[in-house]
C-alpha cells in the first residue's frame, strides 16, 4: 500500500464512522465503545473533516418560571384534568 492510498482510506473509515454516528441519538463517546473506537481519534478525525458538533440537549434538570392564572376564583384550587396535562407536557417537551 503507497503512502496517497493509506490516508485516504483512513480518513473514509473515520468520515463512516462519523457520519452513521450523526444519525444516533447517544454520545460519541457510546457510538465509540459500542464500535471500539478510540473516542480521542473519533473526536480528532471529526474535527480535522469538519464535522459539526452534535446539538446537546437540553438539561432536564433546568427550571422554567411558569406564571399561573386561575380560571376560577382565586379561593378554589384544583387540578387541571390528567390527560390535558399530559398532553400540555408532552407540547412543552416538544418544544424544546
């Protein structure tokens, strides 16, 4: 193997590995031990081809100010129906 064909074929076994790692929903660093990947060459490589990084998610554990108003009146305190909430949260979650 002459030296121009080696660095090609790396650089497409990387450019694979990186492209089907974009269609997963996990890390780089899961995509890299489900493959035995070494992740330090993953992320190298990424960077050298000019990936994008992946979009984080969004922390769960971040609080939303969420400003309240009683349909009734203000004395009367109750639970919204189950189901309309779930599906307020799940419009919410979406959103995001």
């Amino acid at each position: 193997m002459n030296q121009e064909t080696r660095p090609q074929s790396r650089r497409e076994f990387w450019r694979d590995h990186i492209e089907r790692s974009q269609n997963e929903n996990g890390s780089d660093r899961a995509y890299c031990e489900m493959h035995g990947l070494s992740a330090a060459t993953f992320s190298n490589y990424k960077k050298k081809l000019g990936f994008t990084p992946k979009k984080k998610r969004p922390n769960r554990n971040e609080f939303v100010q969420v400003e309240t108003k009683l349909a009734v009146s203000e004395g009367a305190r109750t639970l919204p129906d189950a189901r309309w909430l779930a599906e307020f949260v799940i419009a919410i979650d979406r959103q995001q």
